[in-house]
C-alpha cells in the first residue's frame, strides 16, 4: 500500500510530523505486549515500500521491510510492558502504556499520533484512531511490522531458556502443544498468570 494519505493530509494542516502507533502481542499467554511508533517520510523519493498489515506479510518479507522501515522512516521506536505489569494492571492497561512510551521515545518527536482500531493514549497530543488502521494507514502498518519483528525476535530468544513451550514456534500464543507444556511442567517467569487460569494448577516451572 501506499497508505500515506492521511499524513499528508494532516501535513496540509501543520500537522509534520505525524505518526503510527501500533501493538503486537495483547492475546498470547506469555511474554511482553509490544509496541511501536513510526514517523514516516512524506516525500515521494524517500517513500518505503512493501509496508502493509504485519500479518499479511511472510517472516522474511517483515524483516526485510522492518529493515527499510528502521533505515528510512524519520523517527521510529519500540517498547516492551512485561507480563508481570499486565497482570498488575491489565492488557488493556498495559497496551495504552505501551504505545505512551513508544509514542515519547520518538526523536524528532511527533506532533500527531495514529493509533490502530479504537486505542486512545494518555497524551497531550492530537491523536486519531483507526479501525483497521494497520491495513489502511503506512505509519500504523509500519509501527505494526517493527513491533512484530521484535517481539517474535524476543520470543525466540526466550524460547531458548524455556524451551518446553517452544515459544520460537507459537510466540506465547495459546496453542494446544503449549496449554499442554504448562499443565504438565507448570508456568516460566514469562507467563502472564492473570492469561492461564483456567488451565493452571498454581506449579511453577521447576
């Protein structure tokens, strides 16, 4: 998609430095939400290509595009909540103040943030959300590749010290392998225990 119509719209209006926010990881049984903001370049010379909905594109095809995205986009940045803080807090909760972090850490900072589907942040800026957003709106797409692309990074990373759920195949979704591996060995550090209730006898991974 080209999908940077609405920046330029909002650059018609003052608006420069517009940018995406989105988040990977709200669903899975384990690990850290992860979210990502993007200032996309406006200019037809600098346009990156390829970006679309993370979930539409390969493996390969995201880091590929991650990698455009990290060395062309005007301002980008990442951030992790682990699971202990959604527990304390809640996944809504904890996504909001994800995308909050991603969205201050950008450098130049945005004057303007779009967020995917209905996610409004706590932030004195003008913001925008978009249902579908991470399909319609490059920066939203962009913020939604970086974010996966470091989070499945990090889940495979983990799934070296905890290899019984094997975290490198399901990124800490609730497959039926791994509601199985918690109900035989119990529960990493990892785990957000607020998300297994139902299938968790209160054992701790040995």
């Amino acid at each position: 998609m080209d999908g940077l119509d609405l920046e330029r719209k909002y650059a018609a209006h003052g608006f420069l430095a517009v940018a995406g926010a989105d988040e990977v990881g709200r669903g899975p049984l384990a690990g850290p939400v992860v979210c990502a903001a993007v200032i996309l370049p406006l200019e037809e010379e600098k346009r990156i290509f390829g970006i679309d909905d993370s979930k539409r594109l390969s493996p390969k095809k995201r880091e590929e595009i991650a990698a455009r995205i990290r060395g062309g986009a005007r301002a980008w940045a990442v951030e992790e909540v682990s699971a202990a803080v959604i527990d304390e807090i809640n996944i809504l909760q904890a996504t909001r103040l994800c995308m909050k972090r991603a969205v201050e850490k950008l450098v130049p900072p945005a004057d303007m943030v779009l967020t995917d589907g209905n996610m409004t942040l706590d932030i004195s800026l003008p913001q925008r959300a978009i249902v579908k957003g991470d399909a319609l709106v490059a920066s939203i797409g962009a913020a939604s590749i970086l974010a996966k692309v470091y989070r499945d990074a990090l889940m495979r990373e983990y799934a070296a010290c905890y290899p019984e759920y094997a975290f490198e195949r399901n990124a800490g979704y609730g497959t039926a392998a791994h509601i199985a591996a918690i109900r035989e060995v119990g529960i990493c550090p990892i785990h957000r225990r607020t998300f297994v209730t139902k299938f968790w006898d209160g054992k701790l991974r040995p």
